[in-house]
C-alpha cells in the first residue's frame, strides 16, 4: 500500500513538474549535474577528519577547530550519502585485490603465529582487520545500490542496515579486548618503537571503524536521503519555485512563501479534479465489470456508493501531496506519515467493501442462479458476511502493524493469555462476541420498537456489553447483549408498508343470504377503494442493488416489509351471529396514521351494514318453551 501511494507520488510530480518545467529542465539539470568522485575517497576524507577532531579534543584551546572540522565531516557525510545510490559513482574499493591482500595476510599470521612474532602478528592482524572494514563497506554499498529502487521505502533500507551495524559493533568490541591483550604481552616482549608503531595502526584502525559506524548510523537515521529521487521532482519543483517566488511582490530570502502559493495551487487543483477522477476509474470498472451494464439505475447507485471512498482518498491524497511540497526538500516528519498510511488502509478496506457490496452480491448470486448441483442459496449472505469480516480484519492488523506492533507477537500472546482472561471475563466476553453478532445480523437499529420475550420497547443505544431500551411506560431497560443474541426478536420497526387490521363483524341471523353476500362485496369493494389501504397494485419504492440481486433467492415483499394481503369473507356462524372476517393491511405503519385508517374503515362499515338494512349482533340467547304447566293456562 505504501509502495503504491510513493509511486502515484512520484508519477505526480514527474507530470506536473515535467508539464510546468519543460524548458528549463536541461540547463538546470547540466548545472547540477555532480562531479563523480570515488565514494572511497569520501570515505578517507571523513576518517581523517575524525583522526583531526579526536586530536583537537585534547587541546581545549583548539575546540573551534574541532568544531569546524565536524561540520566538514557532516556536509562530506551528507555528500557520501547523496552519491550511494548513483550508479556512475565508483565505489572506489577494489574487492578482487582486497580479497587477495587477506589471503596473504592469513598465511604471515600462520607463519607468526609459529614462530611467535608478536610485533609481525600484531601488525597483520591490524592491516587484516582494516582490509575486513573496507571489503564489509564495499558489501555494504554495493547492497545498498542493489536492492534499493523506485519504490523502495525507509523500512527496506533500515532492513540491509542492520546486520551490518550489528556486525560492526561486534568487531568493536573485540577490538577492544584485542587492544587490551596486545598492550598487556607488547610491554614484556616488544620494544618502545615498535609499541608506538602498533599503537599508531591500532588507533588508525579503531578511527576506520568509528568512522564506518558513524556513516552506517547516519544512514539509520536519516534513510530518506538514500532513497532515490525524482529528476523531474527535483528539478521541477525548483525552478517552479524559484519562478513564483519571483512574482511574489515580497522580498524574502527563502522559498518558504513560494512553498506555500504551490501547496494551495495543487491542493486546489487537486480537489477539482477528484470528481473526474474518479469517474474515470468507475468507467474502467464499468469497462471490466459486466453484471450490472442491463440496468442503469444499478449501475448509478453502485457507483454513487464506489465513488465516496475513491473522492476522500483523493481528498486525503491533496492533503498529502501539498505536504510534501510545503516540506522540500526535506521529506514530511515519521508521524504525518505513518498516519496518512493508516487512514489510505483504512479507505482501501472501505473501497474493497463497497466493490463487494456491489459487484460482489451480484457476481455470487450469479453463480448460485446458474449452479445446478444443489448450491444452497441461503449460504450467499453468509458469505458476503464472512468476506466483510476477513477484509476488515485483515485491514486492522495491517493498521497495528503500520503502527509499529508486533502482530506475531500480539496472535501468539491472545492463545497464552487468551485463556485466562477468558475464564476471568466469561460473561463480558459473552456479551462483546454477541454485540458483534448482533452488528453483522443487523437485527435492529438505534430507535426500532423491538419485543425479545419480555423486553419491548425502542433501542435507545447499543454499545459493545448491554442495549439500552425504553419502554412505553418510560422506564430505561439495559440488557446484556448475550440476552438479545440467543433469543427471537420481534421487530416492528422491520416494515415498509402494511399494518394489519383484523376484524369479526357480526350481523343477526335473520339477514338474508344476498343481502349478506352484497354486504360483503360493497365492504370489499370500499377497502380496494380505500387509498389508506395496501393492495398488491400499489407501487413499490426504490430497491437497493443488493436487494435487486437477491430477488431470485429470496421473498422481494417479505424481506423489505410490504404487506398488501385483503381478504373479506363470511368467516363463520357463531352462537349469536353471522360473522365477516376482514383481513387488510394499512398503507402507513405510524400508529397514530393507522389508529385514522382503521377507525374510517369501520364507520364505512357501519354504514354500508345500516344502507342494506342489516343489524349488527350482539351476544343474546333465545329461550323456546315448548309447553306450559296446565295450572297457567
């Protein structure tokens, strides 16, 4: 990811400064073009500063010169640097007669080492130790210009680093143990003169080493310097500095003004261009992706939900990009740096969760229509579901390790400590697993009217251990999550169109049978009338694409909550009437909207009963007296 952001940087700069630029490209260009020196000659130049400031230290009254001397040495550092990478820069060492001088070497301290020579061995070994140093810097150079290239980033150069340094500060401290050895045996068996000589080459050697571990540290801390650079950035973003700070009606005595116009200038033309942009990347999805060419309307909305993260990673994109600008010829701080590379991960998982959203749902619903092997197609949103929790994983662990966390570490310690901490927080555990649970199943929103055994009322918040509801005597419920995970819920608010409204009218027994039959088409009649009541004709909104790409694995009107059934029948001859079952549903699912629907239905009920003459029943029991006590008659 962060190969991918240097490269789009540097294809941006090279554009607009090559586009900006033209023509003063090739002057500038001979004018800085640097003079190839030997990057050994460097080398030696630095350690005989070093020799000089080791020297001066001794001599307070020579602490200027010492000063003077370290900032020599940082400017030919800073130069040895600069020159690694340049391919046409000679490292200067030659390792075929390096190689062999060690040889040599080995075989004296062979024959030294037999007839005892300390002073012989002694020397040898100095000159071997120092022929070491310049081949290990030779490897060291060498890899550098190997594997570093285009796209490269400070992580790949302290990587080559560090075997290297750690190699040296070996060496060192055997030096040391070395010096200390020789100084104990060289008192006894050598004499003054050649003491000073083994000293003389001992403190070259020790200075040699110093030096190459100072210039591998420099290396450690400032890696942006050997990362290589874009000519037409470089070049470019000079002279076009340079020219608006000529326009600038202020004398200043640096770019730093001319910095800031070009910042705001790319950022704003930056920002204007995000719309095309990215439509110019839904064309080429478009292009490749053909499961949605049939139907425009899908096509928009996909793309509407495709183009945010694409539009705020263009918009995070020219806030980095003026960075960079603001912070030439320097690069911006470690901090900046690692935060934007979060926030691009986290919109490359948001973009690679809106494409399966999108073309995902459709690519596999296509698959389950046209597989013919017993495919179930209810594992569809399973999938979808589990393809959505491995991207979002995979985003936070790569977001951990961008930060700097071990992530090795971090899964290897959750299946030590794991354990103990489950047993500890079982229940918490319980009920953070089953708010994920919830989350991914979507059973209910903030502000749903919801029934799960007793529990009925409207989600106030749901937070990662308990939900928060309110019932309607306004009493505030708080129940673990674990709860509402393992048992049914009734969700009221799940519904687009449709309340339900159920009646038993109940006329006399004496009505007659048409008259009863006219009753039943007349209230039929005025519910399909009725512009408050659901019927199957009745337009449906706007669908999302993923639903569209379900319909044929899934109930349209069941999953999105239309409900238009209505039914007007003779139900029933019950004790004391004749009773009509009526069965509609209600357009708003408002309450107090259906509470007004449902009582005009039933004063047009009542009406059309009193137009056809008919009675209403109420529950009465008639008694027959077949005959009487002879005694009343």
């Amino acid at each position: 990811m962060k190969k991918m952001i240097f490269a789009c940087k540097i294809i941006f700069f090279s554009v607009f400064f090559g586009v900006f630029a033209p023509l003063a490209l090739p002057t500038t260009l001979k004018a800085t073009e640097p003079d190839f020196v030997d990057l050994y000659v460097i080398l030696k130049q630095i350690d005989k500063l070093n020799t000089l400031i080791a020297t001066t230290k001794k001599d307070p009254q020579k602490l200027q010169e010492s000063t003077l001397y370290a900032d020599q040495k940082n400017h030919l550092m800073k130069e040895l640097v600069s020159k690694i990478t340049h391919r046409k820069e000679k490292i200067g060492i030659n390792i075929e007669q390096n190689k062999t001088e060690q040889d040599q070497i080995k075989q004296r301290l062979k024959t030294s080492t037999q007839i005892q020579d300390i002073y012989a061995f002694s020397l040898d070994k100095i000159r071997l130790d120092s022929l070491w140093l310049d081949q290990k810097m030779y490897e060291f150079l060498e890899t550098l210009r190997q594997k570093i290239d285009f796209f490269s980033q400070k992580e790949d150069i302290i990587k080559i680093i560090s075997p290297y340094l750690i190699e040296l500060n070996q060496k060192e401290v055997q030096e040391d143990f070395f010096s200390k050895t020789l100084q104990t045996e060289s008192q006894e068996k050598l004499k003054e003169p050649q003491i000073h000589i083994i000293k003389t080459e001992l403190k070259e050697y020790q200075i040699k080493l110093q030096t190459y571990i100072e210039i591998i540290n420099y290396i450690q801390k400032n890696p942006q310097e050997v990362l290589p650079q874009s000519v037409a950035m470089s070049i470019g973003m000079e002279w076009v500095l340079e020219k608006i700070d000529h326009y600038i009606p202020l004398t200043t005595h640096n770019l730093g003004i001319a910095k800031v116009v070009l910042s705001l200038v790319t950022l704003i033309l930056l920002l204007g261009c995000r719309k095309i942009v990215a439509r110019i990347i839904m064309k080429l999805l478009d292009f490749f992706i053909k499961f949605t060419r049939h139907n425009r309307e899908i096509q928009n909305k996909i793309r509407n939900d495709i183009i945010a993260p694409v539009s705020v990673f263009l918009l995070v994109y020219s806030f980095d990009i003026s960075l960079d600008i603001l912070y030439y010829p320097s690069l911006p701080s470690i901090k900046l740096q690692i935060w934007f590379g979060v926030v691009y991960i986290a919109l490359l998982a948001w973009f690679v969760i809106s494409l399966l959203k999108g073309y995902g749902t459709a690519f596999i619903t296509t698959i389950a229509q046209k597989s013919t092997d017993g495919f179930r197609k209810e594992v569809i949103n399973l999938i979808l579901k589990i393809i959505y929790f491995i991207v979002i994983v995979i985003a936070i662990l790569a977001i951990l390790k961008h930060l700097g966390f071990n992530i090795s570490a971090i899964i290897a310690s959750l299946g030590i400590g794991g354990l103990a901490v489950a047993l500890a927080v079982k229940d918490m555990l319980a009920n953070f697993f089953a708010s994920v649970m919830l989350l991914f199943d979507n059973s209910f929103s903030q502000g749903d009217w919801i029934v799960c055994g007793d529990i009925e009322g409207t989600v106030v918040e749901m937070g990662l251990r308990r939900t928060s509801v309110r019932t309607f005597d306004n009493a505030l419920l708080f129940v673990p999550n674990s709860e509402l995970a393992n048992r049914s819920i009734r969700n009221w608010n799940r519904r687009k169109v449709g309340r339900r409204i159920k009646m038993n009218i109940g006329l006399t027994y004496d009505t007659p049978a048409e008259k009863l039959q006219k009753c039943v088409k007349e209230i039929k009649e005025m519910l399909l009338n009725n512009p408050h009541i659901s019927k199957d004709s009745d337009e449906r909104g706007s669908l999302d694409y993923e639903v569209i790409f379900k319909k044929d694995i899934i109930s349209m009107d069941d999953y999105m909550g239309y409900k238009s059934t209505l039914f007007v029948f003779v139900d029933e001859l019950a004790e004391s009437s004749i009773n009509i079952l009526i069965y509609c549903f209600s357009k708003s699912v408002v309450w107090g909207e259906f509470l007004k629907v449902k009582e005009d239905v039933i004063l047009k009920i009542m009406a059309i009963v009193e137009n056809n003459g008919l009675s209403f029943a109420f529950p009465s029991q008639s008694v027959y007296v077949e005959t009487f006590p002879k005694t009343l008659c």
